[in-house]
C-alpha cells in the first residue's frame, strides 16, 4: 500500500479523504456501486536480431479510472492527468448514469485496507539488471542456439519488463494496492535446409517468464528457452501436412486457455448467469463437463505470470475449480 500511495496519490496532492470525496460524489445520485482505479505502469523492451540490437523501448503510462454501475448500464470515465478536479470530473460525469433522483452527499464508509496474497516481491524489475547486462543476456541466447545446430540460420530475442502499481477504490470503503513486477524472455528461430537445391525454411519458438526479476533468467533458463525454440524449428523441418477433416481435440495440462475461453469462458462470466443468459446459470455445484475433466483458474500459485494478489477490482485471488 505504501508504495501505492508513494506513487499515485502523494505526487498528486491526493489523500483517501479525496478519494472518498469523489466516491460520494458518484454514489450520491444513488448508484448501485462505483470505484476508482489508479494505475501507474513502467514497461522497457529490448530486441536482438542477426546480432545487434534492432529496438530498444521505455514508456510510462498513469492515470485513473472511475466507474460507476446502476442496474444494467456501467458508466467509465478516465484521465491520465492524476488530480483532484480531473478526480471529481470524472466522477461527476459517471454519475449521470444514475436515473435516480436523489442527490445530496453520500456517507462513504470509512476506508478499510482489503486482504490480500503475498505471491510476488514488490520489486521494480527493470532495475534488476543494467541496459548492458541485458544486451548481454541476449546476446547469449543467439550464440547459444546458432551453436545448436548448423541448420539455425537466423535467430530473433526478446527482452520485456515491467513495473506495474494498482490502487483501488471501492464504494463500500475497500482499499486495495498491488505491485505487479512482470519479466519475459522470448526466442524465436529459423532453420533451413536444402532438398532437391529447394530451400525450406521453417520458425520455432520458446520462452517464458514471470513476476520476477531479471535474475531468474539464469543460464540454465535460457539454455531451455534455446533448447525448445530449436527442437520446434528443427521438427517443423521434417514436418508432413496434417490430415484434415474433423477430429478429436485434446487437451493436456499446461496452457489451453484460449481454448477454454473461446469454448465455455464467456458462458462462465457473472453478467451472463446474473442475467440467466449462460448455459450454465443456476448448475454451481453441478457437472458440466465430460467425466474425468476438471477445470481449475487458479490466481495464487506464487511468481506465476497470471496470479495476482488482488485483481482490479480489490478482491484476494482465488483458486477455482
């Protein structure tokens, strides 16, 4: 929470009582809930291509963002300048979505910090490793793969962190904060080989990361990053066309969760079953999937990219099944 503040509402002139100002605001037209969202987010990005670095990027992106909800209709609103009269603008403006009559200034509740996991360091990992070093880093993953295999003829890297810091507001009087750090390292290769004096040329990729810093890319990561981008390249070579037609898919532990989402995902969001509109509405605690398949959406295994210690909307991460 500290650093939240240090970052969003001290440099600002703001404190809670100017956040609890703009919540009254908004819900004295008596909306069913509203919130504030800050958000400050710190992002670099280095790529290497046929050995020398092709782009180097560093942005810094803050603002805040107010909603407001009253029945079926949500109202946003949002500013990139962090202060008290974009605040209550802002929340002035949400307001109106309101078809209530009443007005008069709302008592918000006094502010209560919300609970939260511990599955990350707060740290800043852009500052984790010098801009030398992590040129350096890349350019070890292009040196380790070419010497792979004489077939690697081209090799691209990838380098990206970020620093990321939430606060919400709530209506109710919660009070939330993470600090979100967020690496990844990236590979991509090209292998080529000749048949018949025709060229083939084909791609594989690896990579990976976390809510680290940029020491978790030691040499035995990045020797597996290497090691599964060439392997990939290097059997799509051999590769034959795919039988068509409709088949079965199956899915296996790991990362379905486009699948997932495209299939049943939307199905499974709040408004649909509030609304009655889901297949699934009204079956919690029913089987609805094949015997044998369980699903699980879990927020809370530590240092993983999609874990969070509170989601945007102030609430502790859940583990789902």
């Amino acid at each position: 929470m500290a650093i939240a503040q240090k970052l969003l509402l001290t440099p600002f002139g703001l404190t809670e009582a100017h956040l609890s100002r703009a919540l009254g605001e908004i819900t004295s037209h008596g909306v069913d809930d509203a919130d504030l969202y800050f958000q400050y987010t710190r992002s670099e990005g280095w790529s290497l291509e046929e050995g020398i670095v092709k782009t180097g990027s560093f942005s810094i992106d803050q603002g805040v963002g107010v909603r407001a909800v009253s029945g079926e209709k949500t109202a946003f609103a949002y500013s990139d300048d962090i202060s008290e009269a974009s605040l209550l603008d802002a929340a002035r403006t949400v307001r109106t979505i309101s078809a209530s009559s009443r007005v008069g200034r709302a008592k918000v509740p006094a502010r209560r910090i919300a609970s939260s996991r511990s599955l990350y360091q707060d740290m800043d990992p852009i500052a984790t490793l010098d801009s030398t070093a992590k040129v350096k880093l890349l350019e070890k993953v292009e040196k380790l793969a070419k010497a792979k295999d004489p077939r690697i003829v081209q090799v691209m890297a990838g380098l990206a962190s970020e620093y990321d810091v939430v606060m919400v507001a709530r209506a109710d009087g919660t009070l939330a904060a993470d600090v979100r750090p967020l690496v990844r390292l990236s590979v991509t290769v090209i292998a080529e080989k000749k048949v018949g004096g025709v060229s083939r040329r084909e791609m594989g990729s690896g990579g990976g990361g976390g809510r680290f810093g940029l020491a978790y890319f030691d040499d035995a990561q990045i020797a597996q990053y290497v090691s599964d981008a060439v392997t990939a390249a290097l059997s799509n070579l051999e590769a034959r066309p795919a039988p068509a037609g409709q088949m079965t898919v199956v899915l296996g532990p790991g990362w379905p969760g486009i699948l997932l989402h495209e299939a049943i995902g939307h199905g499974l969001e709040g408004d649909f079953n509030r609304k009655g509109s889901s297949a699934f509405s009204g079956r919690i605690g029913e089987r609805v999937a094949a015997k044998g398949v369980t699903v699980l959406d879990d927020g809370t295994i530590a240092d993983r990219r999609g874990s969070l210690n509170v989601d945007d909307e102030g609430n502790a991460s859940q583990r789902n099944v």
